[in-house]
C-alpha cells in the first residue's frame, strides 16, 4: 500500500536534523540578551492591558450631593486612561481601613461617553450612606477631593446587549440601585445609544420625594430624552400625587412596554435591595415573563443571613473558630456565622480578592479543608466541579462549624 510520502533517503532524512539545530543554535547567538526583546512592543499585550488593567490609580476630583443621604464621586485615572465600559459594569475599590485591606463594588453611575471625552475623561459611582459595613460611611467621612485610590474596572455583565436584549427596557430600581441606570439613561440621552431605538423606563422605588437619589439629574435627562421614562414610586409619603406604595405586579403591569420592532418582549432589569429583588422576581414569574427578558445585577445578601433561603435558622448567634492556610503559614481567626467568610477575614487583616461581594465573580475562591459553610443561592457562580471538590467562594458563605480554608497568598 502506498501512502504518496516523498522522501529524500534514509541518510538525508535522518542527518537533516543536524541542520535544524545549527539553525536554532545560530539564531539563539545572535538573538538579543533581553527577554523578550524590551525594545519590541506587543501591540496585542498593550491592548489587553489597557482593557484589562491588573489595577489603577485614580483621583477624586469632585464630591457632590446626590440626595440628602447620598452622593456622588468623580474620578480620572492618574494616567490619564480609563479602560472602556458599558451601563450597568461595577469598579472595585481597595481601602486600607486601620490594619484591614478591603474592597468593595460600586455600580459606575456616568455614562461611557464621558470616560471617552478627549480632555478629563472620568467615571462616577454614586454611594449611599448608612449601608452595612463600613465602606460607605468610611467614604462619606474620609475621602475628599485630590485623594488618590486603588481601583479595579469594569467588571459584570449587567448591561445592554442587543443581540440578547429587547430595544425596550423597563428597569426596576430601588435606593441606589439607581445608579446602573442613571447611567443607561445619559448613554440613551446623550451617548452611543442616541437614536439607536433603544427605549427605557425607570421604575423607580424610594421612600420619601426629598431623598430621591439622582432625582434632579433624572429629571433633566427625561426632559431632554423622549426615549426616557421616570416613574417615580414612594413608600413612606401619602401626600405624594404620583404612584405609591411598593414596585409591585400591578405598577409593573401598568407601565410595561409592548414587544419591541422585532417582536421581542420587553427585557426587565433589576438593581436594588435584597427584599425588593424578591418582590420583583414573584411579580415578573406572575406575569409569565421569560427568564431570558428579566436580568439583575448583583443582588448583595442581606445584613440579616436568616433572610436568606436554606439557612439553618439557630445558628446565627454562634462564633466559631476559622484556621486559614497560606502555603505553610497557618493562622486561627474568630468568626461569627452571621458574617460571610470574607468578613472574618477582613476583619482579621487577612488580605483576601473580593470583588462581586455577592459570589458570582470567582475571585475570592477558596478551598474548603474541614468543616461546614451555608453557601448562598443567590448568584452562586461555581462550577459544578468547584461544589463537587469543596471550593466556595468565601464573600457569600458563612461558616456553620469551626472550618479550615486554604487562600491565596497575596502580597
């Protein structure tokens, strides 16, 4: 049988490879001394970490109020780059907060187009006072203008993509889960989604008409936008002429939009607490809207762990004991069970990389050695062999036993 392989003989077949190495021998010698060659540049590794920078340095250049109990801060990268991002991506933040190095999510409230300007390109996040755990308090009361912090961006898929997505949006919102969509809705007005045909309403709960966030700025994009709609909803004020009560089935119903140009229902999407995301997954499976038309942003667990489902109500109030390893270094820190994981860490000056907060980011992944976690349900995004072979993430698990975990070591 023949297989039409050409050869030129057995000696010059087998000796040719002597020719091969003095070639590689050759180049070798005359190849430069540097690494990789320092004076070439890889236009592909400047790409990616331009839109994947390892971290950032940027400097608040404005604090403004963005309601009685909100505010707003402005950012530009010291460099002068700020890696491109869509409505609805977060930035991850690193404080050095006494001896604890913590970070936290924010939702990036301004648009794209404006960290795309020529001169001072900047992005904004939009921070609540009074939420749990120290960070939001720790900005209202410590950082100023010209302080330079440590960042991460962007980050999350929570965004508009119209290949999945219907042109008409309704977002549902509570307290600061605002800002995602304040940020959606300047893009419409005013960015690249101008004129795209892309349509969104704002259903918008609060609790009282002078502590709307980003009210005024709400307003003014409404007015300067047809494609834009606010409705305003308020728990806590009677008097109040426009819809009351809660985000409910009935207001959903109500300002829902018919399917879009192609036939496409609406797409929802929800940013807000962790009691009204429940309120608003009911109303939508009541009104027989697909999975695939209702996206939600991070939903953080709530302060209380006993209002999430499947947790062993009791075990709350225990304190139990958590020995960390990191390569061969092992330390034993206190741990309360109504804390996630990566608190006790934090507050034991354990650096750990969080950045979701909420369990769906992967970056906090640790391995469980011994003992026992309640894992929340709630954006659980492990693989199935991460639950198989006892990896969690440590921002969303709480410890049920004393536990022994195994963490990265970072510097």
């Amino acid at each position: 049988m023949s297989f039409g392989v050409n050869v030129k003989g057995f000696l010059n077949d087998v000796t040719g490879s002597k020719k091969i190495v003095k070639e590689r021998t050759d180049k070798w010698a005359a190849a430069s001394p540097i690494p990789n060659d320092a004076n070439k540049k890889d236009p592909i590794r400047i790409l990616a970490d331009q839109l994947h920078p390892a971290a950032m340095q940027c400097k608040i250049v404005d604090i403004r109020d963005a309601s009685p109990t909100a505010k707003t801060f402005r950012f530009e990268s010291v460099d002068g780059h700020i890696p491109p991002f869509q409505s609805g991506q977060y930035v991850n933040f690193r404080f050095q907060i006494g001896e604890s190095n913590l970070t936290r999510p924010y939702s990036i409230s301004s648009a794209p187009y404006e960290a795309r300007r020529k001169e001072h390109p900047f992005f904004e996040i939009t921070v609540r006072a009074n939420r749990p755990y120290l960070v939001p308090d720790y900005m209202f009361q410590n950082l100023k203008v010209g302080d330079v912090v440590d960042c991460n961006l962007p980050f999350g898929t929570f965004y508009y993509e119209p290949l999945r997505d219907s042109k008409n949006l309704v977002a549902l919102a509570g307290g600061s889960g605002i800002a995602p969509f304040h940020s959606l809705a300047k893009e419409i007005a005013y960015g690249k989604l101008k004129d795209s045909g892309v349509k969104l309403t704002i259903m918008y709960g609060s609790m009282k008409s002078n502590d709307i966030v980003l009210f005024h700025e709400l307003d003014q994009i409404e007015k300067d936008c047809s494609d834009v709609k606010v409705v305003h909803i308020l728990s806590d004020e009677p008097e109040w002429e426009g819809e009351k009560g809660f985000l409910n089935k009935d207001l959903i119903e109500k300002y829902t939009m018919p399917a879009d140009d192609q036939g496409r229902e609406c797409t929802y999407m929800f940013c807000g607490p962790y009691p009204m995301w429940r309120f608003c997954k009911d109303a939508l499976n009541e009104l027989g809207v697909p999975q695939r038309r209702f996206r939600c942003d991070v939903i953080n667990n709530p302060k209380d762990v006993t209002q999430i489902p499947g947790y062993p109500v009791g075990k709350e109030t225990e304190t139990y004991k958590i020995t960390v390893v990191r390569g061969i270094d092992e330390t034993t820190i206190d741990a309360l069970a109504s804390e996630p994981v990566a608190v006790a860490l934090e507050k034991a000056a354990i650096k750990v990389d969080t950045h979701c907060r909420n369990g769906e980011c992967g970056f906090c992944r640790t391995q469980l050695l011994e003992g026992d976690i309640f894992v929340s349900p709630i954006g659980d995004g492990r693989r199935e062999m991460d639950k198989e072979l006892g990896w969690f993430h440590c921002c969303s698990a709480w410890p049920l036993s004393d536990l022994k975990v195994k963490i990265p070591i970072m510097e």
